[in-house]
C-alpha cells in the first residue's frame, strides 16, 4: 500500500526536476574551485569530486530495477534522467583533466596510452558516449526498442569500468573505492538475475 501511494505520487513529478537538482552540486564544486574552497590542488580536487558524484549518479540509474524489484518504488520514469546526469559529470570530470589539468594534447595520449586507471576510465566514457547520445524517444524510435535496449546494456560494462578505474586511481586497497565497485557489482548481479529470469518465463 505504502509503494502504490508512493508511485502515484510520483507519477505526477515530471522527470526536468532530476535536471535541474543534479545541476546545482557541479555550479557548487566550480564556485568552491574559484573562491579557493578545495584546498592546495583545486584542479585535482574538483576532478575527483566530479567523478565521484558522476559515478554515484550512475549507480543510482543501476538501483532503479532492483529498488523497484524489491520495495515496489517505481522510478523507472527517472532513470534516463539520472543516466544523463551522470554521464554530465563524468563528461566535466574528463573536460577538467583535459583542459585544466593536463593542458596538452601529447600529454592527454601519453597518460592514455602508458597509464591503465586512464585508459580504462576512458574507456568507460568513451561506452558511455553513445548512450548519452541516444537517450532521447527520437533514438528510441530510429533504433527501435529492442537494439536500443540492447545498446543500453553497455552500462552494464561502462559503469564498472568507472568504478575499477576509482579503485586504480586509488593507487591501493582503500575502503571507499572498493565499496563502490561491490555495490556495481551486486546490482548488476540482481540485473541481470532478472533479465535471465523474465527471458526463462
């Protein structure tokens, strides 16, 4: 009774909201960035914590099937939404180490090239690109709704692929990091628990 209310509620939250809200910790963590609120290594700081709430954001969009799965709360209608917003994140995370951080292009391929935890978190992007770009019913219609859910599973690469590259930037065993990529991991397993299950009916 108590998730039916919820869902109903919800149906009449239009999903720009989830825009509008996840916007406002980048203009923050720049605003902090200018006035001298992140500390000695400003870049470094502002790099890490837009990754950081771009893979939170992410995992959040790989919640929405098993919360639903398991409590009834239907956010199905957000998920795009929280995909795209944290596809924004990691989009300035690179956009920072590319322009403020690094500043040369020679640098930018070397790090690619010589530096696993880049390569890999490029990698993740660079899966994540295509999805961004067809997140709207435009693409949904070209495509049609099969190859585009299939196009989407790639979030099921590119996310963890986030998250390893969290752990190796890490440069060691550290709780937070790890904790993340458990958490990839367990939801993926319960994602794709489902869809074997829904393919086996």
């Amino acid at each position: 009774m108590g998730a039916a209310r919820i869902n109903r509620a919800l149906r009449r939250v239009p999903a720009w909201p989830v825009y509008v809200v996840g916007m406002v910790p980048a203009v923050w963590f720049f605003w902090l960035g200018a006035t001298g609120g992140l500390g000695v290594e400003p870049i470094t700081a502002l790099e890490h914590r837009l990754g950081l709430t771009g893979l939170q954001v992410l995992i959040a969009s790989l919640a929405v099937t098993p919360l639903r799965r398991v409590s009834g709360i239907d956010l199905v209608r957000f998920r795009r939404a929280l995909g795209l917003v944290g596809f924004f994140y990691i989009a300035l995370h690179l956009a920072v180490w590319l322009i403020l951080d690094l500043q040369s292009w020679q640098r930018v391929w070397a790090d690619i090239l010589k530096r696993p935890y880049i390569t890999i978190g490029m990698s993740g992007f660079l899966l994540l690109l295509p999805l961004a770009l067809t997140s709207n019913t435009l693409a949904v219609r070209k495509l049609g709704p099969l190859r585009w859910r299939r196009l989407h599973r790639l979030a099921y690469l590119a996310i963890p692929l986030g998250a390893i590259h969290f752990v190796m930037l890490a440069k060691g065993w550290q709780i937070a990091p790890l904790a993340y990529l458990a958490a990839i991991l367990g939801l993926l397993a319960l994602r794709i628990r489902g869809l074997r299950t829904r393919a086996a009916a």
